[in-house]
C-alpha cells in the first residue's frame, strides 16, 4: 500500500507541470501577431476610379502606375518646350500616397543638364499631379495605408 501511495505522490507532483498554464497579455499576443506581418506588402495597392474593376492586385499596382506615369506624360506634351539642345534623361519621381488617397511629393530627381534646359520642369511635373483624378489609398487588414513610390519618368525632347 505504502508502494502505491508513494506512486501516487510521485505521479501527482510530476504530472503537475501539465496542468500548468501560461499566462498571456494582449500586448503579447499584439507584439507577436506584429512581427509575422510583411510591412512591405500591402492587400490591395493605391488605385484610381479606372482601376477599381481589376481584381489582381498586381494588375491593380500596373494600372495605378501606367495611369499615373500616363497623365504625366499627356500634361508634359501639351506644354511648349523649347530645347537648345536634345533632352534625353530619366527622372525619378518619389511620391507617398496618404491613407487619405493624398499624394504628396517627396522627391523629384532631375539631372543639372535637363533643368538647364527646361528650369520650369519641376513645376510642371507637380502641375500635372495636382490635376490627377481621386486616388484610393492602398489597404493593409482592412485599413486604409500610406505607401511610398518611386516612379520613373523618361523625358526624351529633341531639338
């Protein structure tokens, strides 16, 4: 009897750690569920009105860039410019798009020779940016985000 009381004892201080349960905060939960998240990503990209049909969200990311860059490129070509010599560059356009479908320039990078040559191509490009249709923001779990882009734009004008 006392072999059997003594396996009890034994069974029951050991088995004790089975029954033990963790305790877990929200802010746990929170700060784990944070890091198995791709900031990187979002779930469905920035759009306009154009692109809202498109249900793949890389078509959804070609639309809003081909319909951006687009826009640009028809507000650049009803301007007159005047070249002394032949323009040929790539600007890099870096732009946020706000959680509230705002767009806000970051950055224009044009070349010292192609600002020589047109001065007020900085001031057209932002021109032609504040005349874009709505944009809707990019989502992330269901809220709206802010993204960042960058956006090459190739200016070619000859002589």
């Amino acid at each position: 009897m006392k072999q059997i009381a003594v396996f009890l004892l034994f069974f029951v201080v050991v088995s004790c750690q089975y029954f033990d349960v963790k305790k877990t905060t929200s802010d746990a939960i929170y700060q784990e569920e944070l890091k198995t998240f791709n900031w990187n990503e979002v779930d469905n990209y920035p759009s306009f009105f154009a692109c809202e049909s498109l249900q793949i969200k890389q078509e959804i990311k070609h639309c809003f860039e081909t319909t951006l860059a687009k826009h640009i490129s028809e507000s650049l070509q009803n301007e007159t410019i005047i070249v002394n010599q032949d323009v040929n560059d790539t600007i890099m356009l870096s732009f946020l798009i706000s959680e509230k479908g705002e767009l806000q320039i970051n950055s224009i990078e044009i070349d010292s020779l192609t600002t020589h040559e047109i001065p007020n191509l900085e001031a057209s490009i932002t021109e032609s940016l504040n005349t874009l249709p709505k944009i809707f923001p990019a989502v992330k779990r269901g809220q709206q985000v802010k993204t960042q882009f960058k956006l090459p734009i190739i200016l070619k004008v000859d002589e």
